[in-house]
C-alpha cells in the first residue's frame, strides 16, 4: 500500500513540475521572447524563407529601435500576419528615395553593411522615386533588404510603434546559421 502511495505521490510531483514549466514556458512566450518564422523573400539574402528567429520582446520596451535594428511587427493592412523589416527613418526624419538610395535628413544611408550594391531600390505608393517625407512622431520607416522583393514602407507608409513585436535576437534555424543578430552601425 505504502508503495502505490508512494508512486502517486510521485506521479503527481512530477505532474506538477510539467505544469510549473509549462507555466514559466507560457509567461516566456508571452512578455520576454517568442519564435518567428521567416515567411517569404522579403528579407534575402540576411534572411531565408523558413529560416526561424528568436525575437526579444523586452527590448522595445526598454529602448526606442535605432536605425538598423531587424525588427518584427503587424502588417499595416492585416493584423494577423507578421512582417520582419529592417529600421531605416525615425521619427522626425526626412526620408528621401533618389537613384536607387535613401537618404536620411539629406544624407546618403551607406547600407553596404547588409545590401548588395547592385541592389535597385524603387518607389512606391507611399514613396515615390525623388520624393521626401517626413517620418511622424512614434513611426518608423522600414524596407526589406531584398527591395525588388518587399512591401515595406516605400509602399504603406511608416510603422507605428504600438504595432511592433520585439527585435530579431538570434537565428536558430538552420544550424548552419544559428547566431546573434548583428546590429548595423550607420555614418550618419
């Protein structure tokens, strides 16, 4: 008897410490980092389609995103998809698309960092080719580093900060690529 009162006991111990876990699991995924899936082209050749991504939560929290940061946010046009892009204006910057570059506040962004030169980067509905805007007040400006290949903010406009996730920590498939996301440092 003392036995199988034994092994329920141990049954249930166990039990509880799957339950405990999976709590801490659950509040994890919630409020501190969450997986994220690459789905599509928009980011090649820094990201793959398929490729999974840790994105840290927290830090957009703490701190505003700077210029560079990869970050993850809900699609302006429907909230159930996810978009990972890279942070290119900030709020109250000018943002200006000429020959194929940007530039911040009349300066040219040196993208060498992550872009191939050959790269076009064209206009869009919400940028055109030769136009300025100015990035308002809590919104970002975002693109996709595979420019031919991506609805960014060339096409809908800058991001409000309230619709973004986190920031893309570390790569962790395929193993291969597993590593920390490296920050850009711009010249402007």
């Amino acid at each position: 008897m003392d036995k199988i009162k034994g092994a329920i006991d141990s049954f249930f111990n166990f039990v509880q410490g799957i339950v405990v876990f999976m709590a801490m699991l659950v509040m994890v995924y919630l409020f501190l980092f969450s997986p994220q899936e690459i789905n599509g082209h928009s980011m090649d050749p820094t990201f793959a389609d398929k490729e999974l991504l840790i994105t840290n939560k927290v830090t957009l929290k703490l701190q505003l995103p700077k210029r560079g940061d990869v970050v993850i946010f809900k699609s302006p046009m429907n909230k159930e998809i996810d978009y990972i892009k890279r942070v290119i204006g900030l709020p109250g910057e000018t943002v200006k698309l000429e020959n194929n570059k940007f530039y911040i506040n009349g300066q040219l962004l040196d993208e060498s960092a992550y872009l191939n030169p050959n790269v076009v980067t064209s206009g869009g509905a919400f940028l055109k080719e030769g136009a300025e805007v100015t990035v308002p007040e809590g919104t970002y400006f975002v693109c996709g580093d595979n420019r031919p290949h991506s609805s960014d903010s060339r096409e809908f406009g800058p991001i409000a900060l309230e619709d973004f996730i986190g920031k893309a920590l570390f790569r962790y498939w395929p193993p291969d690529k597993f590593w920390v996301i490296p920050s850009v440092n711009y010249s402007l």
